[in-house]
C-alpha cells in the first residue's frame, strides 16, 4: 500500500511557548529565554519556564521515577493529543514512537531507594507510561539514536502508516540535560557555547556564524499525530500539511564528531527526495540541524552545496531560538516549524551576521513566503542521520 500521512495534531512545552499563539509571537518578538547556568556561568541555557507537570496531569503513581526530560516527553503527548481530537477508540489501537534520551538526572534521584527504581533507568520507561496514561495500545518503538531520536520516530510512524500496518501513529519526543551533570558532560565533550561576563547572553549563540563555536542546551518535549489522510478527513480531523518522504542513514566515523564530507547525510537526503518523487529545485526551505558547532556548520554547508546546484532555498537554524533539545531537537523544530509555515513565516537565524559561506541563503530576517516543501533534517552523535520532506498543504 501506499498511504497519504498528514500531519492532525501537534503538542510542545518549549522555552518560547506552550501554544502555537506563544510561539508565532515569540518569532515575530524576537523572544528567547537564554540564561546562564546555574551551575556555569560562562555556560548558556534554553529553559522551560514554568513546568508543573501535575497541571498536565494530576496524579500519577510512577512520577517519582521521571526526570524532567521524560516529563516534558509524556505532557507534550496530551497536548498533541488534544489537538487532534482523537477519540478514547482510536488511540487505542494508534501507534506509539517515541524518540528518547537517557535520564542524566537519575544520580540525583536517589533511585537506589526506591522500589521501582529500575524505571528510572531503562529507556523504555517514557513509552510505557504514555501508553498508560492515554491507553494507547497499537505497535510500539523507543529509538535512542542521539540527536536525530525524535525525528526518526516521526519517520518511523510515517512508514508504518504509508504502508498501511495503522491510520494513526503519535510520534516525538523530548529532553532535558540542563542538570549540573547534563552541563558537565557537554562541557568536557567540548561542544558548548561559551561566554565571558561581558557577552549579552541572548544575542550570543548564532549557528553557521564564524564566530560560534559550540551549541546552547535546552529542553522541552514535542509530539506529532500523524494520520492516513482518508482516515483523517473522515473525522474531521484539523490538517497541518502532508509528510511525503523520510531517510536516515548513519556516518559510522565518530561518536561525537560528523563527517565533515556529508557523504551519508547527502545519501539521506537524495534517498528521502527519491522516495518522495520530488526534485531537490522544488524544496523552498530547509530547517537545518545547525548546533553552532563548527564541525556541524561545516558538514551542513557542503551537504546543502552537495545537494542544491541549481536552486537555493532557504536554510534556517531553530536552534538558534530555542537551544539545543538533544533527542528532542527534531520534533520540536518539526513542531515549530508547520507553525510557522502555517503563517507564512520563514524564522531568521537569530544573531548570524558573518555565515561560514557566503553564497548560500541563510535567513537572516524573519522572510515571509509561501513555502511550498520544506525539509527538516537532524545529526546525532555517533553519525546518526535523519530528514523528513514536509509539504505545506493538501492537494
């Protein structure tokens, strides 16, 4: 079979909004919510201000056992969820993909003292307790490939709708690594933005700007309901756009450093665009990983120079709005993303004034045009590759 999948639902908590309305504003505002760390000082963060997770959900015996990533992970389903208007019947027979990191708080959780303790741990834990909370009972997967997690699980739940094995698959995912132990391990990997005291901290951080080096941590969770379009249409449901292509592919080189030739990145994104049957001169933006790291910007450049000879669409970094999300940078920048592209809104790169290439388009302002097809992509540690072709609308 070859199903038609669209976009129904969406849910975030992200440091520059909970709603669709609070992120659109934010974008137009210019809004960020950069800080120091508590725990460095020469560190930048990203937050979630204001997470309760008992205002999501009341109560709930296995909470003890969640660190804020897997928090924000379960609430962003709810949202999504409620977005969708999914009836109590269908989510239980959808399908769950969560793309998921590990728990760097659990040192300070004092699990050895608790009897379920073992939660806290295994990976598997988010999925389990989404499925719980919400009876969600249909085919499963929890994916941990690093920063490319929860993009891949979009994909993932993409495929198995396509190829008719469900109508409706509930796909994201979330992180937090904002704890002293989340800093110091990104630290010691030296991949961190830092700043001296005199440096503004929320106008600092530019990916694909010769001057950054490093990325700024953040957190948040996002969710996607993805849908087969007739199943769709025959509720009612609300439709954001259609995804028509997903690849991933794996580097294999380093665990921490991309191949800077963009051999098998390019490869996920020619085999993307093949399996959607479109052109690379009909993508009219691409929402790129952009860490801010100079090993990524570099990577990203000769990828976006393998791939676009004839045409150049637009290349924006969210990360530089609101930080990196680890696991769940692909779904959240998916998440903001159609929301943008819903208003016409291409967001700038916040801060890039020198681009580490002078030929490609880099948004620099906030641009309004349509677009049309627009490509999300992520890169994790160990080489891992992702992307998903979006189109704007419904034919």
């Amino acid at each position: 079979m070859d199903n038609r999948v669209v976009v129904t639902g969406i849910g975030i908590i992200l440091p520059i909004g909970k709603t669709e309305q609070e992120v659109i504003h934010s974008i137009k505002n210019d809004v960020v919510n950069f800080q120091r760390s508590s725990f460095r000082k020469d560190v930048i963060v990203s937050p979630v201000e204001d997470f309760d997770f008992k205002a999501y959900i009341k109560a709930y015996k296995y909470s003890r056992y969640l660190p804020k990533s897997w928090r924000l992970t379960i609430c962003a389903v709810k949202k999504a969820i409620e977005d969708a208007k999914i009836s109590q019947k269908i989510l239980e027979n959808s399908s769950l993909f969560v793309g998921i990191g590990p728990n760097v708080d659990v040192f300070d959780m004092q699990i050895e003292q608790k009897a379920l303790g073992i939660l806290s741990i295994l990976p598997n834990t988010p999925s389990f307790c989404i499925s719980n909370l919400f009876s969600i009972h249909g085919e499963n997967l929890t994916i941990s490939t690093a920063c490319s997690s929860s993009l891949q699980s979009i994909g993932e739940g993409f495929l198995r709708i396509k190829k008719g094995d469900t109508k409706v698959a509930l796909c994201g995912g979330g992180d937090s690594r904002l704890s002293n132990l989340g800093i110091s391990l990104y630290y010691n990997a030296r991949v961190l933005k830092l700043i001296d005291e005199s440096q503004d901290v929320k106008n600092s951080y530019a990916p694909f700007d010769k001057k950054n080096m490093g990325f700024v941590p953040g957190e948040g969770g996002a969710f996607l309901v993805l849908e087969e379009l007739s199943h769709a249409k025959k509720r009612g449901a609300k439709i954001y756009g259609e995804i028509i292509g997903y690849s991933s592919s794996m580097d294999g080189l380093n665990p921490t450093a991309p191949d800077t030739s963009a051999k098998y990145p390019t490869k996920c994104i020619e085999n993307a665009l093949e399996k959607a049957n479109i052109d690379p001169n009909e993508i009219d933006a691409i929402f790129a990983h952009g860490t801010g790291t100079k090993l990524n910007d570099i990577m990203e450049i000769k990828l976006i120079k393998n791939l676009f000879v004839n045409k150049n669409p637009y290349i924006t970094a969210l990360k530089s709005w609101i930080g990196h999300l680890a696991s769940g940078c692909g779904a959240a920048e998916m998440a903001i993303g159609i929301f943008c592209l819903k208003k016409n809104i291409i967001p700038k790169i916040r801060n890039l004034k020198d681009p580490r290439d002078d030929f490609i388009p880099f948004v620099i302002h906030n641009t309004y045009r349509q677009v049309n097809i627009a490509i999300f992509q992520s890169f994790g540690f160990g080489g891992q590759n992702a992307c998903i072709i979006f189109k704007n609308s419904v034919d």
